[in-house]
C-alpha cells in the first residue's frame, strides 16, 4: 500500500508535467506568460505553503520528538551544504548553480509531506512538517545564495526579504501563538498553499517544452542523480542507525533525504541566471529516477 501510494504521487506529478508541457506547445501560455507565472509561484503561491506548514496544533507529549526532529534536519542540513561545496567544483558555473542549490535541498517540501502522510499517518505529517522547518531557512538562505552569491553586497538584504523567508517568520510567530484563526483565513491559505504543487509542476512542463533534449543529460548530471537519491539517504541512513531515536523520525530523516530535486531548481535558475534547460533536466532525471529508488528506501526501511 505505501509504495503504490508512493507511485501514485509520483504519477500525479508528472501528470501536471504532461499538462504543462502541452499548454506550453499549443501557445496557450507563451514565453513572457511563464515567467511571470514563475514569479507568481516563487513570491505568492510558495509563500503561502511555506506559511501553510506551520498552522499545525502541537502537544506538548510531542515536543521531546520535535527537538529530536530539529537536530535530525540540522544534521542533514550540514551533510548536503557540505556536500553541495565539495562537488561540482569543475562544472560551468551556470551549471553550478543549480548542482549546489539542488544537493542542499530536496524535494521535500511539497512531495514530502503527503509520502510521509501517507507512510506515517497525521503524526508524521507533523514531525515532517518541523524536520522542513531549518531546511527551508537554509533553502532561502544558503540555497538561495548559490544564485545571487555574485552580489555579495545584497546577498544578505535579499535572502532576509525574500518573501519565502518572511513567511518562516510570520509561520514561526503563528505556531507560537495561542490563537484560533478564523476558518475563512485558514481555508483561503490552504487553498493557495494546495495551488503551489500543480502549478509549479506545469511551470517544468512548461519549461521542458521550451528545451532542446539534445545533449542535455551528462555525465555531471548521472552523478548528481546518485547523490541525491542514493549518497546523501545512504548516509543519513547509516548515521541514524547509531543514533537512539524511534524509527519515525529515522524513516522521515531518510526519505525526506532521498526525494528528487526541487521545483524550486528551475524557477530559480530561470530568475537568478542559472542554467534553466540543466535545472529542469536535473529535475527530470530525479523524479524519474525516484520512482525505483523511494519505493527502495521504504523497503530497507522495513515500512513497506
């Protein structure tokens, strides 16, 4: 039941490729369209799901686990950035780019959460939830400085005004506060936040259709492949097995190590000068390659 649940997701993603890339073919949405849709997801749709993921209710038999989570994130922060800097250092720098800013995050952040979901119920939803809590700073931070790292004067004014990173604060100030928010307030940003998955996922249709295929996939690119899916889970793997922490929180650590490339790869060449054509491939060959590698994962994590 996981591992079909798990294809089933993997399946709906490339479903809104498949749209994407036929929109984008028929001239429907046309070149400046996209872009600005690209602006659109990374300053209005993202936000909102980033800030989405906070309006949880914890408990407080939950908060020994939830540390354990932080220190679980952390860990593999410091594994990928590690990892991000020491390879890649002889790829074009356009290239680079989208390398670094692919092995520090994973596509944790929308396919995550509902595989974890559906692996471990609401209470893995939650431990999810924080495990991408340092994730997404170090995403908007030294992921997003992969890019903009040329500017080094606005590097710092950039990340911390970026609306992705404002919306941490704003989702860390909501979790915090014993409020009941209004069912309209939480309804509306459920609906945006449920947006952001179908239309980042038609914007790389988009962009696949824009690409010429041919000499797209390298030797570089097979390599990121490995470390993505397999290098970097192979290694928290092997460390959280010597640490005593319940097998929840080693599985979320794991998977949530292994999923494929962002979205968020692309959109951000696409806005910061990266190669967009080898984000997008990049994105491609994950995805695809993670349909036999996850499904893998949760077997040798005996919760299949």
């Amino acid at each position: 039941m996981i591992v079909q649940n798990m294809l089933n997701m993997q399946g709906m993603m490339f479903f809104f490729v498949l749209v994407g890339f036929l929109v984008r073919r028929r001239g429907i949405v046309g070149m400046e369209g996209r872009k600005n849709m690209v602006d659109l997801c990374l300053y209005v749709l993202l936000p909102f799901n980033i800030f989405h993921a906070f309006l949880v209710q914890t408990k407080d038999n939950v908060w020994r686990l939830v540390l354990i989570t932080i220190l679980l994130s952390v860990l593999y922060n410091v594994i990928s950035v590690g990892a991000a800097f020491l390879l890649y250092k002889k790829a074009d720098e356009t290239k680079r780019k989208p390398l670094r800013y692919g092995t520090i995050v994973s596509n944790g952040g929308f396919l995550g959460n509902p595989v974890i979901e559906g692996i471990y119920g609401t209470n893995g939803l939650l431990y999810a939830s924080v495990f991408m809590l340092p994730v997404r700073i170090v995403m908007w931070s030294v992921g997003v400085s992969c890019f903009i790292s040329g500017q080094k004067k606005n590097v710092v004014k950039k990340v911390v005004t970026h609306p992705c990173i404002v919306a941490i604060f704003l989702g860390l100030i909501a979790m915090l506060l014993p409020v009941q928010w209004p069912i309209f307030f939480t309804t509306a940003v459920g609906g945006l936040s449920s947006a952001n998955t179908p239309m980042s996922m038609m914007l790389i249709g988009m962009m696949l259709a824009e690409m010429d295929p041919r000499g797209l996939i390298d030797q570089t690119m097979v390599f990121y492949t490995s470390v993505r899916l397999v290098i970097l889970p192979m290694i928290l793997f092997g460390v959280t097995a010597l640490l005593p922490i319940p097998s929840i929180l080693r599985g979320i650590t794991v998977i949530m190590a292994g999923m494929p490339a962002p979205v968020t790869t692309a959109l951000l060449s696409s806005k910061y000068g990266g190669n967009e054509s080898y984000a997008t491939g990049m994105i491609f060959l994950t995805t695809l390659g993670s349909l036999v590698t996850l499904p893998l994962w949760c077997l040798i994590l005996s919760i299949g």
